[in-house]
C-alpha cells in the first residue's frame, strides 16, 4: 500500500468510541436520553467523541497488496449497544492497540445451508490479514459506511453487504442472494485477537440463507470450501480442539452455543429470531 494514502487516512478523524459496559436492551439517539447513556445530541457526548483515536504506524509491506487495499474501507463504528457513532477505516477497527481501547465496528456473519441442509464453509486464504488459513462460516464481513449499509430498519443495509460480499468472495451471483432471502436471527458480541497487531472487536449480525447457489470463489479471499453435515461439522470441531486444524473464534463461539440449535430448525427459524438482545460472548 502507497505510504501517502496511510498518510491522509492518518489524518482523517472519526467520532470516539463511548465505552459502555451494560447489557441493557439497544436505546439509541434521542430514546436513549434519561437512561444514563450518552445522546449523540446532546454536549456530553461532543466532548467524549473529540478524542480522536491515533492510527498507529503499522508496517504492512510484508502484507498482501490486495488485502491491504481493503484496509482503507470505512466500517461502521458503534457503541455496546450497536448504536452507530462514527465510521473507521477497516485498518485502525482492526488494530489491538485502538480494539484495547474500546473501538467496536458493526459486522455480519452469513450461513448458507443448501438444499440437502449442509452448511457451506470457506477457509480464509492465506493472503488474510485477521485468522489466515482458518475455517470459517460462509461469509464474514462488514457492512460498509455507505448510504445503502447504513440503513437500519430490519438490518437491510447488512443484508445487503452481506450479498455484496458473498459476490466479491465467493462469486455468487448477487440475484442468488438478495436481502429477502436472508433471515436476520440474532446478534453476538465479540473480542478476538488474531496476533500481536491484529484482532476482531465487533457486533456481528446473524444472516441465516437455504439456497443451492453457483460458487466462483475468490482465490485472494478463500483458500478452499466444502459442504459440511452436522456430524462432519463436529469432527472438523474436534479437531480443531486437538490443534489439528484451526476456525475462526467468531465462528467457534457461534457453533457451540447456537448453531446446531438453530440448524435442526432450518424451516421453523422464527422461533429463534431475537432483535433486541446482543449476546456476550
């Protein structure tokens, strides 16, 4: 990446993160005011998001050109309650030294089972600059800070990066996968750190899809992927126990907790559907 685009994301400010340690139902805006909450309205809240966080000067030439691009896309900052607060580049969301400080970017992970009920798994690449080589649910992304992925009601905005992510990594045709299709369950919240430098900080969104669809995928974003049963899921579980393979800590924490629950229910997934809660995991 050109050391003069680091130098003006560098520059570029965003709103601060308001550290929130509640487990209180989501109250955003101008609901949240009399609750103890900071009211992106009001004084208080101006001040606590003048304090900028500093991108660190990180040395990425030993990194893929291609996945450090991507670095310069801006995520969706929010507060424990996933209310939105600013933006970030995908880089500094990413950074143990700002994730240490608070920083939370909004996120989706995307479960596409086909018609015979397997669940389709990628292995991130090598060229990953977050978990390389570890297997992982379908799709794992973010949802950008764009018009379109900002858009909150029924999370259609995540649902539609998720279909612009499932195109770019898996080469999906986007008319495979639109946002009718895919079942909002649930939210889970997670910290993770992927080495010395790198780390996951997010609210991630729970996309459940049952559709045969055509795969292209992106050698740059997917090493391999497989259908996977239940029972072959669980071995590969094992053995990543054992050492002998590595998943996602995203995607570890989803399958022992809710996952196989929510995959006996493939055609009854309502039941499940919980848009008021963020677990913490």
């Amino acid at each position: 990446m050109a050391r003069s685009v680091w130098a003006v994301l560098r520059v570029v400010s965003w709103e601060g993160v308001v550290w929130l340690k509640s487990n209180a139902p989501r109250v955003c805006g101008a609901a949240a005011a009399g609750t103890g909450l900071l009211n992106p309205a009001t004084p208080a809240y101006r001040r606590a998001s003048s304090r900028a966080f500093r991108m660190p000067e990180v040395n990425t030439d030993h990194l893929d050109e291609k996945q450090v691009q991507l670095l310069s896309e801006m995520c969706i900052l929010v507060d424990e309650n996933d209310c939105k607060i600013g933006a970030d580049s995908k880089k500094n969301c990413h950074l143990n030294s700002n994730i240490d400080k608070g920083l939370l970017h909004r996120a989706f992970s995307v479960f596409i089972f086909n018609s015979e009920e397997k669940l389709l798994l990628q292995q991130r690449s090598d060229a990953k600059i977050t978990f390389p080589g570890c297997f992982t649910n379908t799709c794992c992304s973010h949802p950008l800070h764009t018009a379109s992925e900002l858009e909150e009601k029924d999370a259609i905005g995540v649902r539609k990066a998720a279909q612009r992510r499932l195109g770019l990594e898996l080469g999906i045709p986007i008319e495979q996968v639109t946002p009718d299709e895919m079942t909002y369950l649930t939210r889970i919240h997670y910290k993770a750190q992927s080495d010395g430098v790198w780390g996951e900080h997010e609210i991630d969104y729970i996309l459940f899809m049952q559709k045969n669809v055509e795969l292209n995928p992106d050698p740059n974003e997917i090493k391999s992927h497989c259908y996977v049963s239940k029972e072959e899921l669980r071995d590969m579980l094992e053995k990543a126990e054992r050492n002998e393979l590595q998943v996602t800590p995203w995607f570890s924490l989803i399958a022992k907790t809710f996952l196989f629950k929510w995959w006996d229910n493939l055609q009854n997934l309502k039941q499940f559907m919980d848009h008021d809660k963020i677990h913490r995991m």
